[in-house]
C-alpha cells in the first residue's frame, strides 16, 4: 500500500496513457467490514463473511467495466478494533486489482489516528496500486483529472471536510472529483461530519464522491454510492457500487447503480385474518429476494385470535418453512387480544372470572375482585396470562 | 345421602346376619368396647366406597377367624331423592350389585365393577389407587369423623366437600371442566416455579439467566482488552504528539548548531595559527637550546681535557716508582728459593733414608716372631690329627653290639629271668619218706633237689625210679608249666645266639665289650673336639701363610743388606730411640722449608702485583690520553660549524631573542583563545548533546510507539472484535429468548396466582356460614371461653379466638378434648349446611368421651338441633350422657348376636333379608 501524501507520477504517467478525455471510475464506500450485525442471532459471523464474497464481486465488475480507478469514500471498516483476519482478507482483495488505482480515504468509523486500523502489518501486503490518501491536498491525476480527497483524522467533528477545496483556477479544464465522508447537509440527522449541500458548486467539481450514508443518494452532482452490503433493516437502498463516467469538465456525470449485494433485508407486516392473508404474506416473503436462501427478514404478524385452525395451521407451516429456507428470519407474533364473540367461552365459576379480570386489566380498568391486586402487571403479561388461560383451556400446550 | 339400614354377615365379629336400622334423625350406637361398633362404619364406607374384588390385607382382616366365608354387606341409603340398595360381598366370590327402587319396586341397576363405579360417581367418591382413603369419600370426607383416622385432611377437603358448600354462598360449582382447566393452570404453574413460588433452577428461564450471566461475564473479559487497546491507541496518540514536540526540538536544536558553525570554524583558524605559532616558539627554542648545548660542551670539554692532563702526569711517576719495588721482590724470592732448595732438602734426604733403614730392620724381626708362632701351630694340628686317626681306628676294629642291639639283649635276658621265677614257683615238690633204707631214687628227667628234705622239684612229667621197688611217675602243673619252659628255652636260645654272635662267654662279658665300645666312641668325638679347636686358634691357612712370610722375611734381608753390621745387632728399644730423634730431626726441616717457600711465595707475588699496577696504570694514561684527544676533536667538529667560541657565542644571543620573540606572538593569541575558540566550541559540543539527547529521547518515545502499535496487532491478531461480536449476537439472542421466556413464566405466575386469589376469594365466602354456626355453637359449648373459630383458605380449622386470650390461639395448642369437640362441631356445622336440600348423614364415631357432663349436655342440644337439617349417627359406649335425647337407640350385641333383630340363615342373602 502507498501512503498516498502527494501526487503520484506513476499514476499520472498511466493516466496520460489514455486517449479519451472520458474519466470511468467505480465509486464505493462504507464496506464497514468486520461489521457486528445485531438482530440476525447467530448467523453475524456468516453475515460477516458475506461481506467478503460482496466485495470480490465487486472486483470484478471494476475489471469487466474497465475502469480508470476506484474511489472508496470511507469506512472501509467498522472499527479500529476489527481482527487482522479482516484487513488481510480487504487487502487480499484489493490487490486482485492491481491494473486500477485504488484511492481510500479513512472514514469516521476508522480515522487515521495513531494505532488506527492502516497502521496494521497486514497493510505491508497490500500493492502500489492502493492508496490511501492521508493529506487533504489535491491529487493531480493526469492532465485530465484533479483529485481532492478529505480523509478523516477523527471519529467526530463539526467542520465539513470538504471545505478546503479551492474553486477551480481560471485555465484549469481538468474534470474535479472531490473524495469526502460525512453527511450532506440535506439529509436527516446531518450532525458530524457536516458537507455543504452545494460542495459540488461552490468548489467547481465535477463529482463528489461521498461515503456515509448507507443508502443510495444522489444531490445533483454530490452522490452516495450507499453501503455494498445493508447492515440494517432501516436501508432502503443499499447493496450498491456506482460505475460513472464524465466526459468532460463542467459535463453531468453518468452514474450507473450496480447491485453487488449478496443478502437482501427486509421487514415485513402481515395482519392475518384468513388463509389468503397468509398466501399473501407467502407471496411476499418470496418475492423479497432474488433466492429467499440470501434474504435476511423481519415478519411481524398480527392475527386475530379466533383464526380458524386451518389458518393457523398454514401460517404455522409458512413460519418454518421460511425458518428453515431464509438466510434469517425474525419471527414477531405479537399477543393479540380475544376479543370475537366467536372465542370459546370459559366455564362459568373461577376461569370466567379470571378472563374477565384479565379483560379488564388489558383495558386499563381495574376489575372488582382479587384481580385489582394484579393492575400493575404490564399488558404484556397480562396478555400473556390471558392467551394461555385460553390455550389452556382449549387444551394446547403453553 | 342418609342410610336407612345396614346389614353385615361375616364381617369380623358379626358372623352371623346383623342388620341396623336408622332413623332420619339422630340415632345413638350404643355398645361396649370392642362390641362392633367401628366394624359397622368400616362396612358402611366398604359398602359405599369400596372396590368389592379388592383382596387387600386389610380386607382379609375383615374375614371372622377360622371362616372362609366371604364377608357380606348391604347398605339401604337414599340420596338425591332416590332410594338405593347396595349389596357387595368380598374376598369369596366377589359380588357388587345395585338397586334402584322404581315405583315401590327393587330394581337391579348395576352389577359388579360398574356398581362400584357408579355407585362412588353417585356419592361424589373420587378414583382411588389401592385402597380407599377419607379423601375418595366425596362428602363422608366431611362429615364422617371416624375411629383411627385423622381428625382433619392434610391439605384441604374434597372436591365434593367444596362443591357441597360452594352451593350455600350462590357460587356455581366448579365443572370437571374447570377443574381439568385449572389442574392445567397448576401443571403450567409447577413447571417454572417451586412449591414456595420461586423460580425454578431447573426451568429454561433460570437456565437462560445463568447462561446470560456467563456470556455476559466473557463479554466484559473480552471488552477489557479492547478497552485496553483504545488505551494503547491514546497512549500512541500521546506519543506521537512527543515525536512531533521531539522532532521539532531537534530542528531548532540543529538550527542552534547551524549557526554556531561559523564561530567554531573561526575557532578552527585561530586554532591552527596558534599551533603554528607553537610550532615557531619550539622551532626557536630548539635553535636556541642547540646553540646554548653547543657552546656549554665545548666549555666542558675543555676544562676536562685540563685536568686529564695533570692526572696523566701523576699516573706515569707512579708507574715507575712500582717497576722499581717489582724488581726488589723479584729478588728476595731468589733468594727464599735458594736457601730452601741447596740446604734443607738435602739434609732432609738424609734423614729420611735412615729412617727407612730402621723402619726396615724392625719389620724384619717383626716377621720372624710371626713365623715362629706359625711353626708351632702347625706342629700342634698334626699331633692331635695323628692322636684322632689311631683312635679311630681303634674304635673300626672293635665288634661290639650297637646300642639298639643290647637293648633288645637286655630285654631278651630280663624276660628269661622272669620266666624262670614263673616255672620255678609252678614247679611241684615231691618228697619221698621210704622205710626202706638207701633206697635210690632215680628221677628222669632229671629233676632239682632239695636234699636237706628230700624232695624233688619237678617242672615236668618226671618217673622217679626207686631202687628196685618200682617206679612212680609224678605229672603236674599241667600245660603252663610246659609253656614256660619251653618260652624260657626259647629265649635262652636268643640269649645264648646273642654271645655266641659276639664271642663271649657270659652276659657280664657281652655288657663289658658294649661299654668299651661306648667309651671308645666317647674318645674319639673328644679327640675330634680338640683337634677343631686347635684348627680353629691358628689362621685358616697356616701354612700358606707361613710361606708367605718367610718369602717377605727374605725381602726384609735384601733391604738390610746395606745397612751397618752394628746397627743390625742393634736392639729394639734402640732402633725405636733412633727413630724418635730422627723423627723430630725431619719435622724441623720440613717447617723451615715450609717457611722459606711460604717467603719466596709472597715475594713473587707482590712483584706481580706491582707489575699489573704498573699495567693498569699504563692503560689509565692510555685513555686519558686518548680522551684528551677526543675532546679535542670534538671541539674542533663542533667550532666547524660557528667559527670560533666568540662567534658562538654571539649566534647564542640572537637565538634567545629570537626566541623571545615568538613566545610573545603565541602569548598574543592565547589571551583570546577562551573567547574565540574554546567558548563556540564549547556551545557547540552543547547543541550536539542536546541533539543526541533528544535524538535518543525521540527514538524511546518511537520504541514506544512500536511497543504500542505491536500490543494492538497482538490484540487484533486475536480476534477479539469478531468474538465480541459473536458474544453480541448471541447474547442478543438470548436476551430476546429471556424476554419472552419472561413475559411467558411472568403470564403463567400472573394466572396461577389470579386463580388462587379467587380461590382464596371463593374459600373465605364459604367459610363465612361455616364459622357462624360453629361460633354459635362454640360459645356455647365452652360458656364464652371460645368464640371465634377460624378457617384457612382451604377450611381446615387453624385458630381459635378466646376470651382470655388477646391473640388467637392455635387449635394444637387447645385441649384435646376441646380440639375433638371443634372438630365435631366443624363436622356438624358442614352437615347442617350442606343438607339445605337434602339431608346428609353425619357419623361420630365415639368422638365425645373426653367431654366432661357438662359440656355432654349443651353437645346434647347442639345435636339436637343439627339432627333437625341433618341424619346424626354418633357411637357410644355409655348411653347415659344421652338420655333424654330424642334418639333412635341402637344396640350393638355384645356377642355378635343381634341384640333386636332377627336372625337369618347364613345361606339366605342379606339383601333378601332386609
């Protein structure tokens, strides 16, 4: 690896080799490797290793789309703390492109401080053609592109990064590429790392490579290329790396989407009242993935009590089917309340009384009676208590 | 349900067909101890509750002794509105059956196991296992207080009891249902919690939490180390904000060094003048030194070859002065030789012959003495070898027995002579006393005689012949005598060939040869001892030796030969006179020549002395002549070069001006040479170790930062950030796990405990009209003492609230005839209750006797008016406390014969009976 601190010849010797004046690059950012995933149980380490496969994917589409180099705009990795094994394995990677530059900025999850994660030994592996850039300079590319990277020194901060990047000089036809991590001042909870919204205009770039947001976004010609891999069920479009090309300077760019992601998340609601709800459900679940065996999914069902058994039944046979097949599945079956007419009443004597003081209670009204002693149960132990009073009498199992 | 009629055959005592019968009210069982009482009841509860194929032992112990017949029993009751009839017989042929009565008519409804079932279901009996216990009586749990069974149920009483007195307070009755329901509830409740409504260790929750507890623990374990590596990255952070405050020290420090560059290379110019300046002070000095050495040698040289001069002239007029005094001493040894040599060696010749003359002549008569002495030694040795050889010789011819030979003579002649003592005592006297006159006796043999009396000694068979009167042979002694003579002649023999051998005549001749040859022997070993001694007193070779002195003898006499002929007849003690004067003659004449020699001696050596002073003096003037000379040339070498000792002396003085002159010029220079060159010098060195200390400071804090920077890739070398993770998300897991196991053991403790609490609910409304009866009852049974009773959750009597006391008292702690009296009274009161609808019968069987009269009779009045709601069947043995009751009497036989009743045949069915 080069620990990129001023212009490289070497690069700017392979760049003039070009005749066209078009610039392709492949921009990518937040691999967030070594990434703890929450809500997926024990499948993290396999999810982890996903990752991995993702990230060979897109070596390959930078070699088969024949790009000039890559821009990798932060957050590499999840951590400073992340295993050596993890930085082995990126570098390996990486190094399978050492036809294209590689330029890598640190991110806020893995700045350059002392001790950081590119301080690692397993960076000695990596080739010349990776660089990470640690000074906020411009980067002369070659006579047709100018880079202005912004690498993060710290986890937090309030100052744009981007806001050294001097205006274009008058002469200057070079296409300008800014290379930054931080939030675009247009999105929701733009709190560290704040980037003018018109970064792009006020330093005359041509494209500004951001990193940060997971998803896929794009104001005007600053863009967000979103995580390779979604790490949330909250990303909507994430699993992404951008191919774009720029003819020339001052013109728009062309920013193609190319789906790498190897696990799809998805969270899904269903209120099941009969057995076409849960066809439907079915419908859904398996249209959420390309093979349901990569899809990672959150169902939350809510049904009435008094469903037939049938429907149970079916809904029963979907939930572990689905267990079985999906990559993972979360499984929600909210409590819900008896509350048909058509609920099998209890024998008249001390059940009747105790469902009715349960009832009660759900309804935040205190019952006459012992079961004013229970008020402070929460709903969902009452709820709880309820739903096996009624198990129990129809003679299931808790 | 009250009994109408119960009749018995073959049941213990009763072996015979006993029926009771009872009235709807209160009726007395009157009989004594051991009379049968209990055995009713326990037929009654058989009747009713028992399986009739049961063949327990305690069924067995019903049988009556020495009977194989099957015990029999038949009980009339009437429940629900309806009369029944049950008849069962045990052990022998079994047999259950049931009537219903139908329009005045006994029907037969069941028949062997299906009346045992229908007829509990229709008491509310409950399953039971293998035998009947108080709890499967439905109802009789309650109100049946019987001999040898508990006086209250360990937990709670039955379902039936409880469903009898939930009718009282409008409740409805628990449904099999519900019960299934709630018995569901429990189960639930059993599998997460203990008995005493904690958490079950064993329940997955419990488990899940210690698993949690674990993980959690590694977690932490695992967060410390990273928390230790964001240690180590702050503390890289730290050192690298030293390296740079490090770094930029040097700079400036270097830049401090940089500008004192030119001061220590000005250092350097004044310093190389000054060496050069040096250089011309010694270069001066050195002329100078040369020329002063110069002109300080030739002044010694000089003076020295002075004063050789005269020394060279003492030493010649000494030289020759020695020459003189060798010559003298030369001379005087002549002299001492002369004298020494011409006068008293020859007179010491002299001296000397003659003393060897004399010396001679005395050795001559010395030696004749020796021959003369060995002459006669040698005559000495002959004589007594002659002497030895002729007796020897003597001592060859004699023939004489050896010693050995006359020891073995002497033996053979003693045994003889003892033999002959032997024969002669055996011998036999014969003596002859004849008238006959003359008459000659004639003995042959011939035989010994012992004249003076006329006897005979005979030692063998002897005739003796008497003249002409005849013979008379004589034997005796028998064969020993024979044997000694003939011994004695056998050695007489030996005897006799021993002297013949040595030609003697007798044994005195023989003894006498024998000691002359022992003598003659005797002589010659001492002729032999003389003769070795006197070898032994002369030398070994006598003769050799008197050979060689003679020849030594004639050598003497060829020497004397010259000597005078009066000096040769001179005596001894003359010669020996002569030879002492002579002697001391010699030793003066050697002393004086010793002493002219020892004179002559020193004299030649004091001449070489002299002569080798005279040498050394003649070298001593040889070198200082040559010294003398070789100052001279030096002296002349050296003035080659300056001229004249004038002219040396003038350059002298221009060199130690000169010479001056660059000691000021260096002093010139030496007087700045601290400011100018020591001092930047000085500053300069400072910068360099300032640099070094701070290069050396920077590469400790580098070090550092490398100790640092491999602590945190051991750190991540070890995956701590994936193991973390996959705590994470397995602690996730189980959280999420622990969440719903909670909000699930939560439910079902919320239900069973809502349950229990409208149970509790349930038990305290039922107890309500228990507790008012009895209380009435109470008061009056203990006139006020006790008022109150009080029932738990499940109306088992716990306490009772008295008067005296302020606090309730235990009801183990009451009396325990006032404990049975409560019980009585709770028994009473759940009858009364209970028998709203219907009457119930109530049994207490000899419950009573630990009342006291007055407590019998207020019990009189409580029975009474519970005998108005309810069928009262109490056992006694004693009537009396009773009477004036309104009671139906029933006597038990004392024999087991029916007191009032009729017989039956024992073939007869009971049931036919009644």
């Amino acid at each position: 690896m080069c620990l990129m601190r001023a212009p490289l010849e070497s690069i700017r010797e392979w760049m003039s080799g070009e005749a066209s004046t078009m610039v392709r690059f492949l921009h990518t950012a937040d691999w967030q490797l070594g990434m703890k995933v929450s809500r997926v149980g024990e499948k993290g380490k396999e999810v982890r290793a996903k990752r991995f496969e993702t990230l060979s994917r897109v070596a390959n589409l930078a070699v088969q789309q024949d790009i000039d180099f890559v821009l990798l705009a932060g957050d590499m990795f999840e951590s400073q703390d992340v295993d050596d094994v993890t930085v082995k394995r990126a570098v390996d990677i990486l190094n399978r492109l050492r036809s294209v530059p590689i330029f890598i900025i640190p991110g806020n999850h893995d700045p350059l401080v002392p001790g950081s994660v590119w301080h690692r030994h397993s960076w000695k592996r990596g080739e010349d053609h990776i660089h990470l850039v640690q000074e906020a300079q411009e980067i002369d590319l070659d006579k047709r592109v100018a880079l202005y990277p912004c690498p993060l020194k710290q986890k937090q901060s309030k100052e744009d990064p981007t806001a050294w990047i001097p205006p274009r000089k008058r002469g200057d036809s070079r296409i300008r590429i800014g290379l930054a991590h931080g939030s675009l001042d247009v999105l929701p909870e733009c709190v560290n790392f704040p980037i003018a919204a018109d970064r792009a205009d006020l330093g005359d770039l041509d494209y500004l490579a951001l990193g940060d947001w997971h998803s896929f976004f794009q104001h005007g010609r600053a863009v967000y290329p979103g995580t390779i891999e979604p790490t949330s069920f909250s990303e909507r479009d994430a699993g992404n790396v951008l191919v774009v090309d720029i003819e020339d300077a001052g013109e728009p760019p062309n920013v193609q989407r190319h789906r790498v992601s190897s696990l799809t998340w998805v969270e899904l609601e269903s209120h099941i009242r009969d057995e076409t709800d849960v066809e439907k459900l079915d419908t859904e679940i398996h249209r959420a993935a390309a093979s349901i065996s990569t899809l990672i999914a959150r169902v939350r069902i809510s049904y009435e009590l008094d469903v037939s058994a049938d429907t149970q039944a079916r809904l029963h046979t979907l939930r572990q089917e689905v267990e079985e097949d999906a990559f993972f599945v979360d499984w929600i079956e909210p409590l819900v309340l008896p509350t048909s007419p058509a609920v099998r009443a209890l024998p008249e004597g001390i059940l009747s009384l105790v469902d009715g003081s349960l009832s009660a209670l759900l309804e935040g009204r205190i019952p006459s009676g012992p079961g004013q002693s229970f008020a402070s149960e929460t709903p969902q132990v009452i709820g709880e208590a309820r739903i096996l009073l009624h198990r129990l009498a129809r003679g299931e199992g808790a | 349900m009250i009994v109408e009629e119960i009749a018995v055959r073959n049941w213990r005592g009763y072996r015979e067909l006993h029926t009771f019968r009872f009235a709807e009210g209160f009726n007395l069982l009157v009989g004594r101890n051991e009379a049968g009482k209990s055995a009713l009841f326990e037929a009654l509860t058989r009747a009713l509750f028992d399986r009739h194929s049961g063949k327990s032992e305690e069924i067995r112990r019903i049988q009556p002794v020495d009977s194989s017949l099957g015990p029999e029993v038949s009980v009339r009751f009437r429940t629900n509105g309806q009369r029944y009839k049950v008849f069962k017989r045990f052990l022998e042929e079994p047999t259950a059956r049931l009537y219903v009565e139908r329009d005045g008519r006994w029907e037969l409804d069941h028949e062997g196991d299906s009346a045992d079932t229908v007829l509990r279901e229709l008491l509310r009996g409950e399953s039971f296992g293998r035998a009947v216990r108080p709890e499967h009586r439905g109802l009789a749990q309650a109100l049946w207080y019987l001999q040898r069974e508990s006086s209250l149920p360990e937990a709670a009483w039955n379902e039936a009891v409880r469903e009898g007195l939930q009718g009282l307070v409008s409740l409805v009755a628990a449904s099999p249902e519900e019960r299934v329901i709630v018995s569901r509830v429990e189960a639930e409740y059993r599998q997460h919690y203990t008995p005493t409504g904690r958490l079950k260790s064993s329940s997955e929750l419990a488990t899940l939490e210690d698993e949690i507890a674990r993980t959690e623990s590694e977690l932490s374990e695992i967060r410390s180390k990273t928390e230790a590596v964001e240690k180590y990255r702050q503390d890289l952070e730290e050192l690298e904000s030293q390296e740079t405050d490090k770094a930029q020290q040097i700079e400036n420090a270097r830049l401090e060094r940089t500008g004192l560059v030119k001061s220590v290379e000005e250092a350097e110019r004044l310093d190389a003048e000054m060496r050069e300046r040096e250089h011309m002070r010694e270069v001066e000095e050195q002329k100078f030194a040369t020329l002063r050495n110069d002109l300080e040698a030739i002044g010694r040289r000089t003076k020295k070859t002075d004063t050789l001069g005269k020394e060279l002239e003492d030493c010649q007029k000494e030289r020759v002065q020695q020459r003189s005094d060798a010559a003298e001493e030369k001379r005087a040894a002549e002299t001492y030789k002369s004298r020494w040599k011409r006068e008293l060696e020859p007179a010491l010749k002299k001296i000397e012959g003659e003393l060897e003359a004399l010396h001679c002549l005395e050795r001559s008569r010395s030696l004749e003495d020796t021959r003369s002495h060995l002459l006669r030694h040698v005559e000495k040795v002959e004589n007594a070898e002659r002497e030895l050889e002729d007796r020897k010789k003597e001592l060859s011819r004699l023939y004489a027995p050896s010693k050995k030979e006359w020891v073995r003579f002497e033996e053979t002649a003693g045994k003889y002579h003892d033999v002959q003592v032997q024969a002669e005592a055996s011998a036999i006297h014969v003596g002859f006393a004849l008238k006959v006159k003359r008459a000659r006796i004639t003995a042959a043999p011939a035989a010994q005689t012992i004249p003076t009396r006329n006897e005979y000694v005979i030692t063998r068979p002897t005739t003796f012949r008497i003249g002409d009167m005849g013979s008379v042979k004589v034997w005796g002694g028998g064969e020993s005598l024979e044997q000694l003579n003939e011994k004695a002649d056998q050695l007489k023999t030996k005897i006799d060939e021993t002297l013949i051998r040595f030609d003697v005549e007798d044994e005195e001749a023989l003894s006498l040869l024998y000691r002359n040859k022992v003598e003659t022997e005797k002589d010659v070993e001492r002729l032999e001892r003389g003769y070795k001694k006197i070898l032994g007193e002369g030398p070994k070779d006598a003769e050799a030796k008197l050979r060689q002195i003679e020849g030594q003898i004639r050598e003497e006499e060829g020497r004397l030969k010259s000597l005078p002929k009066k000096v040769g007849k001179w005596s001894s003690a003359r010669i020996k006179h002569r030879l002492g004067e002579l002697e001391d003659s010699k030793k003066q004449l050697i002393k004086s020549i010793d002493e002219e020699q020892g004179n002559e001696q020193n004299a030649r050596a004091k001449h070489e002395q002299l002569l080798k002073q005279c040498g050394g003096l003649s070298e001593q003037a040889t070198e200082m002549r040559s010294q003398i000379q070789s100052a001279g040339e030096e002296n002349a070498e050296t003035l080659k070069r300056y001229g004249t000792t004038e002219h040396l002396e003038r350059l002298l003085g221009g060199a130690e001006r000169a010479k001056k002159e660059a000691e000021d010029a260096l002093n010139e220079l030496l007087r700045d040479y601290e400011l100018r060159v020591e001092t930047p010098r000085r500053l300069y060195e400072q910068a360099e170790n300032r640099i070094r200390a701070l290069e050396n400071q920077l590469v400790k804090i580098q070090e550092q930062s490398v100790d640092r920077m491999a602590r945190i890739e051991e750190a991540a070398s070890q995956g701590f950030y994936s193991q973390m993770s996959d705590l994470e998300a397995k602690l996730d897991v189980k959280r999420r796990r622990q969440d719903s196991l909670d909000i699930r053991t939560k439910g079902v403790k919320l239900l069973h405990d809502l349950v229990q609490a409208y149970r509790r609910e349930q038990s305290a409304a039922l107890a309500g009209p228990i507790t008012d009866l009895v209380n009435g009852w109470l008061q009056l049974l203990t006139d006020g003492s006790y008022t109150n009773l009080q029932l738990n959750e499940s109306l088992i009597p716990v306490a009772l609230q008295g008067s005296r006391y302020r606090q309730p008292l235990p009801i183990e702690s009451v009396s325990y005839g006032t404990h049975e009296q409560v019980i009585v009274l709770l028994r009473l009161a759940i009858g009364v209750l209970i028998s709203k609808d219907e009457r119930n019968l109530v049994v207490v069987d000899d419950r009573l006797v630990n009342a006291d009269s007055i407590r019998i009779r207020r019990l009189n009045l409580i029975l009474q008016e519970a005998a108005e709601s309810c069928q009262i069947l109490l056992a006694t043995c004693h009537d009396t406390p009773y009477a004036g009751m309104k009671a139906n009497i029933i006597r038990v036989p004392d024999d087991g014969r029916a007191a009032s009743e009729e017989t039956i045949p024992a073939t007869t069915d009971i049931l036919s009976a009644s």
